[in-house]
C-alpha cells in the first residue's frame, strides 16, 4: 500500500489516491475503447511472482500503453488488480471494437519488435537475476474469459415483445436511464458478478438479467452503472454483470441501497414466465453456488506496493 504521512490524522484523498483506468495511458479518452463501447472484452489474468511484484505491474503497464497507442479506434487495455481476494492477481480488460480485431492483437504479439522488447526486457535491479515476462508470471497461471454485451436473442433465446434486438455495445443497454455512465475507463472499483444459467430457463434468467442490470441504472441514488455480458468460447450460459463505482463509498452505498430498496426486493421474488418455461423468481433462475461475485480495481500508479 502506497505510504501516506500522518494517515491517521490527514484524511487520504481516495480519489486521487486511486485513479480511473484512463491515468494509465497517455491516450485521449475520446481514442479509447471500454466496456460501454466495446463490441468485445477480453479479461485475460495472471498471478505476479512475489519476488519481481514491481517489476510484473511495471511489464503490464507497458503492455497495455504500447497497444493502446498503437491500435488506437481498435484496442485498448487497462490493468486491474483484485482487490478482497487473491493478493498479487492482475487483470487486463482488453477492449476490441468486433471479435475480428482479435487477430490485430496476436499480430502484435508475434510481429512487433517493440512489443517483443517489452516482454522480454531484463527488469531486476539485481545482479544475476533475469526478470522478464516468464519469470514475473508463474507458469500456469493465466486466465482468459471473453465475454460480449448482452442482445436480445442471444443464444437462441426468446426476444421479449418489445425488445431491440440489433443492440451491439453496453452503452445502449442504459440508454436515457443515467446522467452519466461509468465504465472499464472512468470507474475506480468494477464489481465482476456470474452466474451460469439453468438450462431450462434460459430465455426468463436472461430477462430477469437485463431487469436486474435495469433497475440499478434506473434507481440506484449512487454512481452506478450495470452492464450485462453473455461468455463465449467458455461456458454456455454463463451470465456477467459488470458494476462499476466512481469511488469506494459508492459501493458502500450499492450494498446499502439492495439491502433496503423496496422495488429490488419485489424484482427479486418476481415470477418470470416465458413461452412455457419453469417460473422461478429472481437469482432462482440460475444454478446453485455458480454466482460469483470479484471487485477489482485499477492498477494504482506507485511502484511502493
């Protein structure tokens, strides 16, 4: 943690203590690509070794700039870390504006020198040490889910009567219902909730998500926005919302706000009948012990961790 003088005494400035994902490239918002707008997000993790913890965050980083400034419109990456969990655990939110911009990064990998260097650039202080990519990065540890923003029919599901099913970004999932919204690039804590649907239910769990996802846009008094994501090239039917805070306090207030609002509480004992399925209520439409939920935050921008 960063080392604050008088912390006790001074009250820390969290805001700028820990910044928006935009803080760590030096492109301009308008060039960058996140979960609002983005026709497809990678979220790729990995476990930092111990011993180069410095030296990992500093790799990532680099990473990310040199894409971002490079495949300006097309990608943009930020770095997040888990925040109650898994000490040491990096997250990179890579933004593609479709699925085919996905082969712009695997050429950027294999075929920029530049990039190459980043990797396997000599980063020990150290004499007779190495730290490049391989030795920051235990084996085995890295993660990839790719998810899409939610449309109507997805999945072969049903299309509620009055649902526009041409919907291709997140952004338009809260359209008119939020002043401003927050996303991957402007948020401080992101909340990463999954749940893997019961088959039976597919078309009522997803309706039920987007009512969920709705209502929080719709009503909740704090800096909240909700996305929905479907997962591809992993589990069938597994469900993403992304929450994202402008800052800590609004998560606070989040917990607070579905511990006490009245119209969440009847959303979530609400029966859903669509075409012949099951009616369940609520969460009831997903499997048992498949909802996770992680908070993760932006990559603080210090080197005293």
């Amino acid at each position: 943690m960063m080392k604050t003088e008088n912390m006790s005494e001074d009250k820390l400035d969290l805001l700028s203590y820990l910044p928006p994902a935009t803080k760590q490239t030096s492109v301009s918002k308008e060039e960058l690509l996140n979960s609002g707008n983005a026709g497809v997000i990678i979220m790729r993790s990995g476990q930092v070794t111990n011993l180069y913890r410095n030296e990992a965050r500093e790799c990532a980083l680099e990473v990310c700039e040199h894409t971002n400034k490079t495949q300006k419109g097309f990608i943009s990456s930020y770095i997040y870390e888990e925040t109650y969990g898994q000490q040491d655990r990096i997250y990179w939110f890579i933004h593609l504006k479709s699925l085919s911009d996905y082969m712009r990064f695997h050429r950027l990998a294999n075929q920029d020198p530049a990039f190459g260097e980043i990797f396997m650039r000599n980063r020990s202080h150290f004499e007779g040490e190495y730290a490049s990519w391989i030795n920051m990065f235990p084996e085995a540890t890295f993660n990839e889910t790719v998810i899409v923003p939610h449309r109507w029919g997805s999945s072969g599901t049903n299309i509620p009567h009055d649902a526009d099913s041409s919907q291709i970004i997140a952004n338009q999932q809260v359209e008119n219902q939020r002043s401003q919204v927050f996303h991957s690039a402007n948020s401080r804590m992101v909340l990463m909730r999954s749940a893997d649907v019961k088959v039976k239910h597919r078309s009522a769990a997803r309706l039920f998500g987007r009512q969920y996802a709705d209502y929080i846009n719709s009503h909740c008094p704090s800096n909240v926005t909700c996305f929905m994501f479907e997962e591809h090239f992993g589990n069938v039917d597994r469900i993403h919302w992304h929450l994202n805070f402008e800052k800590y306090e609004d998560y606070e207030e989040f917990i607070e706000f579905c511990a006490l609002d009245v119209g969440l509480k009847a959303l979530m004992v609400e029966r859903i009948r669509m075409d012949g399925e099951v009616s369940t209520a609520g969460f009831g439409h997903f499997k048992q012990s498949s909802i996770k939920d992680l908070l993760v935050c932006p990559q603080h921008p210090t080197k005293d961790f």
